[in-house]
C-alpha cells in the first residue's frame, strides 16, 4: 500500500484553514495571523481568535463601552488581547481585577485588616499593572480599576453601573459555566458575556 508523502497529507489538511481570522464584531478588520496586533507591542505574541461564548444579548449597555476581567493566565491574556483589538476599533475599555475578601474574624482583639486581605488586594494590583505591560500603547485610553468585595467583589454590580456593554472573562477550565461571574453577569446586568480561552 503506497501513502502520499507526509508533506503533501500536511497541506491537505490545512486547505480548509481560512487566509485570516473572520472579524467577531461589525466594523472590525481581519486580526492578522503572525505578528502583533497594531499599537500592543507589549504583547510578543499572535492574537487569536479566542471567544467561546457568545453570551447574552446588549441591551442597556453602551455598546461601545468593553470591560476585559484580567487575571494571570493565558485566558486572561487572550483577554485582554481581544479588548486590545476592540479599543482600536474604537471602543471603550475599562480592564478590572477581582480580589476576593475574607470575612473579618468575629473574635480576637486584632483590629484592622487581616494580612490575607491585603495580600490579595495587592495581587490585584499587580495584576493591573501586567495588563498595563501587556497592553503597551492601548494603555493610555484604558480605564483600569481593582474591585474587592466580601467574600466576591461586585463585579455584576460595577458592570451595571458604568453600563458596560460586553464583558470578557477568562475562561477557566473545571469551573462550572466557565467562569463564576459568567452566571451572575447574564442574571443582573443587559451586557454581553464572553468567555475567552
């Protein structure tokens, strides 16, 4: 039995692969397949076409208001990234981080903030400023901004809020529904969610 070279199998199954990435979002130009995408040379990598769900519908949201959730990952980079591309397009971006808070002990005599709490509210501005790293030149017309909340920060609150019309999260892989604020989101606010790997 005779089986054509494996180059030729290689190209074969590649034909079907379009030149570029489709737009996700009306006005959007083609993302270009190698390289950086224009204005983020923070980035160092390819953006990739990284939405998973298309989420709920806009309604009272300013559609082109975007939040990206930012965490340290590679779904938060993808993130990231795909605001990045939407605040070229024209959109507004805000980037917001999530620290958790823990409950204060009901007894002891120690006052003040327990030392987990500030730990985590500075992890979150760490996180800020990678993002502010990652995002280079876009940066400067971002919004960025921590939430902390016990025992979860108001995230579906601050979207209503600032009538956020998406939101991108990361996607987290062996969590329920993608992401724990995917649900909440979808439930008390009129923006879009997308869940990014």
């Amino acid at each position: 039995m005779h089986s054509a070279p494996p180059s030729s199998q290689a190209t074969r199954r590649q034909s079907w692969l379009p030149a570029t990435p489709r737009p996700k979002e009306p006005g959007l130009r083609p993302v270009p397949a190698p390289g950086n995408v224009a204005g983020m040379s923070g980035l160092g990598a390819t953006l990739v076409d990284g939405s998973v769900d298309g989420g709920s519908g806009a309604g009272a949201g300013v559609a082109g208001r975007v939040a990206v959730v930012f965490e340290r990952s590679n779904a938060g980079t993808s993130a990231l990234r795909e605001g990045a591309e939407l605040a070229n397009a024209g959109r507004e971006l805000w980037v917001v981080t999530l620290a958790p808070q823990a409950r204060p002990a009901r007894w002891g005599r120690a006052g003040g903030e327990g030392p987990y709490n500030v730990a985590v509210r500075e992890e979150a501005e760490l996180d800020l400023q990678q993002a502010r790293e990652i995002l280079g030149s876009v940066a400067s017309r971002a919004t960025f901004k921590m939430l902390a909340g016990c025992p979860q920060p108001p995230l579906a609150s601050w979207v209503a809020e600032h009538r956020l019309g998406l939101v991108l999260l990361p996607h987290q892989r062996l969590t329920p529904g993608g992401n724990p604020f995917a649900r909440s989101l979808r439930r008390e606010t009129s923006a879009e969610v997308r869940l990014v790997r």
